[in-house]
C-alpha cells in the first residue's frame, strides 16, 4: 500500500498572514537599533531569511553592531513580534479549509523562525491542532533555509523519504531548499506580478488550489518503496 505524502508546510507567509506584521516590527526595531531598514525592504528582499542574514546585510552597510546590541535589538523584535501576532494575526486566505480537505495526509510546520514564534502562530490562528507538535525550526535544528538540510531533517523525523515530500512554501529561499532536497514543491505564489516561480516548482496562486494540487502529485510520485 502506498504511503500518503508528506506535507511539509513553511509558517511565515504560507499558514500564517504574519510578514507585514514582522515587516512593520523589523522596520522599527532595526531601525532604533541604528541599522535602517524599511518595511518594504523586507517585503522585497528579506521575507523568510533569517533575522542574523538580514543583520549581518544592514551591518555591512551601516555598520556593525557588538553583540549585546544585536541580542537587544533581536530581543526587543521578538517581544514585539509576539505581541503583535497574539492580536492581529489570521491564517492566510484560504488555507484553514485547505487544511481541512488534507486532513489524511501527515504534515508538519518547518520555518526559519524560532520555536516559541511557531507556536504562537498556530495558537493565535486556530491552526495548531493540524500538526500538533509537529513543529521544525531552523532555530532547534540548527540549519536555516536556503539550506535544504532543514527540509531534509524534518521529512526523516516524519520517517518520510525526500521523494514523498511536499514541500508548500511562499519565499524564494523556502522554494530553493524544496527543490535541493530533491522534493515536490508548491510555491504558494501571492505576489505573481513581482515574483516568478522557479523551474520545478508548482505555483498556485491561492490556498484553496493546495488540495487538488496535492491530489495530482499523489497519483504522479511514485510509491514508496
């Protein structure tokens, strides 16, 4: 009997509308912190990197900061973050019905973003009971997206092979580490006049597509062995 796939869901942007939330606060805190930095420079360039890259970019131009001013300004943007995300933040259009609809296949919630940030995401949104603690980050595992490692490592502690992956993510660096780990990869593309999805990947424009995207690639990927 063939296995069901693997749904490998990134947080940011993907289950959760949270990216102009974490835009507005980088924006403000970075920029206190003397690295400026805009919302929109976020948007355009950094969404789903990790907060040190985007750091260690700003430095390089404005300059660096010593290490208890970096853990401050981290600090002060996760506390900012979390408070925000416990008020404002919804799923993304579409994607509770969708999780619904793909309620038999093992999935699990895999992000560059620190645990406790996971978890509130699920909690704020109402979608935590999909996966449980099935929770991956970059921060535990200690391997960040673009790296296909992070992707790698979940799908063996879902007792998955990369083959019977999908991976379902909106960032550029989400869809890079999907296609390295050699799996399917839905791009969840809600910005199609400023972004291309990249060769191999399945772009969809909306949550709601996710189900019958996912039924095609169950009956294309072969069996497990």
């Amino acid at each position: 009997m063939t296995s069901p796939l693997c749904l490998l869901f990134d947080s940011d942007g993907t289950l959760v509308d949270s990216e102009i939330l974490l835009a507005d606060v980088m924006a403000e805190t970075l920029t206190r912190h003397g690295l400026p930095f805009t919302a929109r420079q976020y948007m355009d360039e950094y969404r789903g990197v990790r907060f040190l890259a985007i750091v260690q970019a700003l430095e390089a131009r404005h300059g660096a900061l010593d290490e208890d001013q970096r853990q401050s300004a981290e600090d002060e943007m996760r506390r900012r973050m979390e408070a925000r995300m416990r008020e404002e933040l919804e799923a993304i259009d579409g994607m509770p019905a969708a999780l619904e609809a793909l309620a038999a296949y093992p999935r699990a919630v895999v992000s560059n973003g620190p645990e406790r940030k996971i978890r509130c995401a699920m909690e704020s949104t109402g979608l935590g009971h999909h996966f449980g603690d099935r929770l991956f980050s970059a921060y535990t595992l200690g391997v960040w997206k673009p790296d296909p490692a992070l992707y790698l490592k979940a799908a063996e502690a879902m007792g998955h092979p990369p083959e019977r992956c999908v991976v379902i993510d909106d960032a550029a660096v989400g869809v890079a580490a999907g296609l390295d780990a050699g799996m399917q990869v839905v791009h969840l593309n809600r910005f199609p006049e400023e972004e291309t999805t990249p060769e191999g990947a399945i772009a969809i424009g909306h949550a709601s597509e996710l189900p019958a995207v996912i039924a095609e690639l169950a009956t294309e990927v072969a069996p497990a062995s």
